[in-house]
C-alpha cells in the first residue's frame, strides 16, 4: 500500500479474480487477474512476506527438469509493488540449460472498490493488445493499461494472455517487468518515494530491552507513509487517509486524531491536516458556520450514529493549540488560528446558555465523549486564543468550569462497586449507564504550558474509579481495551463499537492513564496491544476481537477492519513514546519528561522525535529514570 495506489493478494501470489484481489489506484482496481503460470503450470507456493508497506514478495518453485526427482529446480519469485509494478523472477538450480514457456494471464473489470467489496464488481472487460501489453476499457471512459519489459512474444487479447519464451542457462535467471496503470481519471498525488520530502516526513526510531517495540515502531511509521495523500491543487499539504482497504481517504476526524498521536515525530503532518480541513470550515451564518463537516458514524448498540463532524471540529483547535507546544512556527498557527476561532465560536453558539453540547440531532442523547471533546477544546482553545491575542478566552474557560460542575453530578452513575460515568444522557435526564471504551476520553485532557495537563471532567474520586474500570477484567481483554465492557447489554466481542478492541482508544486510554498516575492499569492495557501487534506481524488493524486472552490463544481478526489503519498505526506510536511522558512547551524555551516509572518493557531509547523543530532524542532507563540525548540549543529541561 502506497496510496492511492493499493494491493490485495492471498499468499499464494496469484491474482484470481477471487473477492478482493486486485490492483488498485484512487479506489479502482486496474487488475483483477494476474495468473502466472510456467512450462504449463502454476508454480507452487512456499513464501509469502511483507518486505515493506508498499511491497510484498511471493516465492514458488517448479520441476522443470523430467530427471529432477522431487526436487524443484526453478524458483519464480514475484515482488508487487503498490504503484502497479509487478517484477517476476526466474532462477535455474537445473544443470543443464532450460527453455520454458512463461505465461501471464490478465484480465480486469475496472469496478470500483465499493463495488467490488459489496460483490458487485460485474464482468471482466473485453482485453485488447496494446503495444507490449493489453488494454481494457470502460463505457465511462476510463481505461487500464498493462506494459511488459520485455515484451512478449505473443499476445492473445481475447484471453487477455501474454506468452514468452525463456531461457535459463544453469544458474541463470532471467526477468519480466509488468506494469499497470490507469487513464482517463484524475488522481491524487502519491507522496511515497515519487514525491520530494514526504517519504522523509517520520524518521523516529527506537530501541531497547523489547525487540518488539522497534518492529511495531517501524511498521506503524512505514504503513503511515503508505497512508499519506496530498490535493494535487495543494501539494504541500499531507493528510492520512483513514485506512485500506475500506476508506482511503480523508476522514476528517481520524486524521486529526492521527495527526495528533504523531506529534512527537513532528508538526508537518499536523499542520498539512489543519491545513487541508480549514479549507472544508463551513463559512457564512446559521447553525453550522464553524464546522468541519464530516459524515455519521456508528455509535455501537446503545446510542445512535454520532457527528464525527462535531468531533472535527473540537479536535482542530485542540490539535493546534498541542502543535504549537511541540513547536509549530509562528506563521502557521497565525495563519489557522482564525480556522480555530470559528470552531471555537461555533461551540459557545451551540451550547448557547445551557451547559452541555447537545447531539447533532433534536432529541438526541448528550454524550459524555462529546463533552470530553468539548471540555478539551475549550480549555486549550482558550490557552491558544490567549497566545495569539484573540478574544473569547475568558467565556471558554468559564463555560469549561461550568460544564466540569455539571457533568460530575449529572454524568455520574453510582453503584455497588463504585459507580462510573454515563456514556450518555437522554434529553430528559436519564442515564445511558453503559461503560464503553468513550470513558477514556474523559482521561484525554489536552496538554498545557509548563509541562502540565488541562485540568478533567471528573474529580480525582472519580478519575481512580474510571482507572479501576478500564484496567479492570470487563474491560481490558487482555489485548486492549473493549469498546463495550464484557457483560454488559447486547456485547458482542466483534462488534465494532460494542465489544472489539478499539487500539485508538486503547491508546487514549493507557496515555490518560498513565499522566493521572495510575501506571499499573496503563501498562497491562500497554502490554496487552504489544501483545496482539505481535500477532498481527506488527500491522495494527483498527479493531480485532475483544476475546478474552488466554495461554496460547491469539487474537482474532475483524472482517471489517481496515488493517492498515492510521489511528491504529499512529496508536501504535503514542504507545511507545508515552513512556518517555514528552511534555514539550515550545514557545517557553523547555520540555518536561515524566516517565513511565515502572518501565514496563524495560529500558527504551528514542531518535529522531521532533521537539520545537530540532531532533529530539530520549532514553528511559529500567528504573524509570528519563535522560535527554538530544535537543534543540537552548530547550531548557522542566521540574
């Protein structure tokens, strides 16, 4: 995956046609059927590997040779690149010189993605010979077009086939070059390798006692370059699509929230988001001037589709105000402050006089996770508009105060065991008692000058019982943090927001955790991920199944899930570097390091983190202590 361009195949190499498979560019697959097929037979696979995000290789072998017993002495080795490349190898073990038919069979329907998925893809189009390959094209005009170096002897269109003949001396090899690729349609600009600077755009690594946590930072940032798209009418400007195979494009809350968790590997992708969704800020008057707009989305069994629009919206100022602590330039947030001023207007306007932010819908649920999010957005946006001389501070804060108040009374069921927060209320006050993976946001306070965190919704009684709730048996599977606690009303382990693990979540969870002191809850819900990562060759999905984990099992994966995915690959990162507690404060000349001190995966360094636009490099020793390597001349360390 390097998006737009995309790749699915089994591990068998071959592109049949079969569900998914294919080639595909700005959500087109360019190529259905790839079968390679040498001295009249498929080659039979024995390997099948991910050699990076964006290209995957597939060994086989043949008997070629009547007199080689059973041992194959032709190995074909196939790398697939996601730009549409596809190179084929032929190596000879054989003693003596082979001549071998080689033959590719290729056809495609040019469906779109939705399409193919809801198994609806239709026929493959008619194949014609075009130059060194074939051609297809489609009644809305788009064709797909497959070159070959070298080219092939034949070519038969009606069976969309290519024909060499090869020959292999022994010890030999020859090679073939497929490329595909698609025209007549408009695409994004590929910021991979092909584009100046962006495939440079993370350069952290680490290392440490746990050889895991260098392969889940390598694979988190290389399936986040994968991710990356930019508006060719703006190209310098990134933004992370959401994930693949499902949604590879701009999500306009799930990039932020991505853009976010990668802070710490700098402010380019942060500011190339804000950048790219100022640019949707509804404009003009009436309820929705301020928004970014952004689509409905499921809220599990309990509560109806919720606005990510809303989320959006809160999280720009937020993203901003935390960009600016790690060190985005003056001009920058100048130039989006006024984007943030909107939304922050849009928020005292809709809450109005009342106290709480109210769902998208008349009648709808007042959801804790929202007021997380606005709680949030008004206390770092009143900070950020203080800093850039705007007015409206002092209304936010008072607001924010207000709302804390109100939301510890109301918001707070008690219990037996303790009580915990309402995931929601009805417009008429009742309670929706229901604990959910949300409550981590309520631990998600924004980060602050100075090295400290904005003040949270709960109280400190409160904010000890959310920690023994998520670190407890309900709620943490043992792989992470479920969306919806084990034993509650209409669980399911795979439902996407009613039972599976959510790693975004369980990220927002372990570092809200982790700052508010409780280190035991925020490393087993740590351990657990690292654990599933693991399972998943270090490739985190969105979500996997929130089974309970036992001696031996694995975790089992979600149908539906985007894998990879960039909150799931950005969680990944904020996992890791939440251990070494980063609390930059850009603009006041320091950075403030509060470990994790029980060092749960024992000692772990960092290179290559960005703090206040200069290289930052930490190391957290196995009794917890943290000791900068590198920083930016002058950065003062904090208390």
């Amino acid at each position: 995956m390097a998006l737009p361009g995309l790749v699915i195949s089994t591990e068998q190499g071959q592109l049949t046609g079969s569900g998914l498979e294919g080639f595909y560019r700005s959500g087109r697959r360019l190529l259905s059927r790839c079968v390679l097929r040498v001295a009249g037979r498929e080659p039979l696979a024995v390997q099948a590997r991910m050699v990076s995000a964006d290209r995957a290789r597939f060994v086989a072998t043949v008997r070629a040779s009547a007199d080689a017993g059973p041992d194959p002495d032709v190995v074909v080795e196939r790398t697939r690149h996601a730009d549409g490349t596809e190179h084929i190898t032929l190596r000879s073990a054989a003693a003596r010189s082979l001549r071998l038919p080689v033959e590719v069979s290729l056809g495609t329907d040019l469906a779109d993605l939705g399409a193919v998925a809801a198994g609806r893809a239709g026929p493959d189009l008619p194949a014609y010979v075009h130059d060194s390959g074939m051609r297809w094209s489609s009644p809305t005009g788009l064709h797909a077009v497959v070159a070959a170096d070298p080219p092939p002897l034949d070519a038969l269109g009606a069976a969309g086939l290519l024909r060499w003949e090869v020959e292999l001396p022994p010890g030999g090899s020859r090679s073939i070059e497929l490329r595909v690729r698609l025209q007549g349609a408009r695409q994004n600009a590929y910021p991979g390798s092909g584009a100046s600077g962006a495939s440079g755009a993370f350069e952290a690594r680490a290392e440490g006692d746990d050889p895991r946590v260098q392969a889940l930072l390598n694979t988190s940032v290389a399936d986040l370059r994968g991710l990356l798209l930019r508006d060719p009418e703006h190209p310098s400007d990134l933004y992370a699509a959401a994930g693949a195979p499902w949604r590879c494009g701009l999500a306009p809350a799930e990039a932020l929230a991505a853009a976010r968790m990668l802070l710490p590997l700098g402010t380019r992708l942060a500011l190339g988001t804000l950048r790219t969704l100022a640019r949707t800020q509804r404009q003009g008057k009436g309820p929705a001037a301020g928004m970014i707009p952004g689509p409905l989305r499921d809220a599990g069994p309990h509560l109806p589709p919720g606005s990510t629009g809303i989320e959006a919206t809160l999280q720009f100022p937020v993203l901003l105000a935390e960009a600016r602590r790690w060190g985005l330039a003056e001009q920058d947030i100048a130039y989006l402050s006024p984007v943030a001023e909107r939304c922050l207007r849009w928020l005292r306007e809709t809450v109005g006089d009342g106290i709480y932010l109210a769902d998208s819908r008349p009648g709808g649920p007042i959801r804790a996770e929202t007021q997380a999010h606005a709680h949030r957005a008004a206390v770092l946006g009143a900070d950020l508009l203080d800093a850039e001389g705007r007015p409206g501070a002092g209304g936010l804060r008072q607001w924010a105060t207000q709302l804390r108040a109100a939301f510890r009374e109301d918001f707070w069921v008690e219990d037996r065991r303790g009580g915990r927060p309402a995931c929601a209320r009805h417009d008429d006050g009742r309670p929706v008692p229901y604990l959910g993976s949300g409550a981590a946001h309520l631990l998600d306070t924004g980060l602050l000058g100075a090295g400290e965190f904005a003040p949270g919704l709960l109280d400190k009684a409160q904010t000890e019982q959310v920690a023994r709730l998520l670190g407890g048996r309900a709620m943490d599977s043992g792989w992470g943090l479920r969306s919806l606690g084990e034993g509650e009303l209409a669980y399911n382990p795979f439902g996407h927001r009613g039972g599976a693990v959510r790693v975004y979540e369980t990220a927002v969870a372990v570092s809200g955790l982790a700052a508010a002191g409780f280190e035991r809850e925020a490393s087993g819900l740590l351990r657990g991920v690292l654990a599933a990562a693991e399972a998943f060759d270090f490739r985190l999905p969105e979500m996997y199944a929130g089974e309970r984990r036992t001696d031996g099992s694995v975790p089992l994966p979600h149908p539906a899930a985007c894998r990879p995915a960039a909150v799931a690959a950005a969680a990944g990162i904020q996992l890791l570097t939440r251990l070494a507690g980063i609390r930059p404060d850009a603009p006041g000349g320091m950075v403030t390091l509060r470990p994790v001190r029980g060092a749960p995966l024992g000692e772990i360094g960092f290179t290559g983190l960005r703090v206040a636009g200069a290289p930052f490099s930490v190391r957290v020793t196995r009794l917890g202590l943290a000791m900068v390597e590198e920083a930016a001349e002058g950065l003062q360390l904090g208390a």
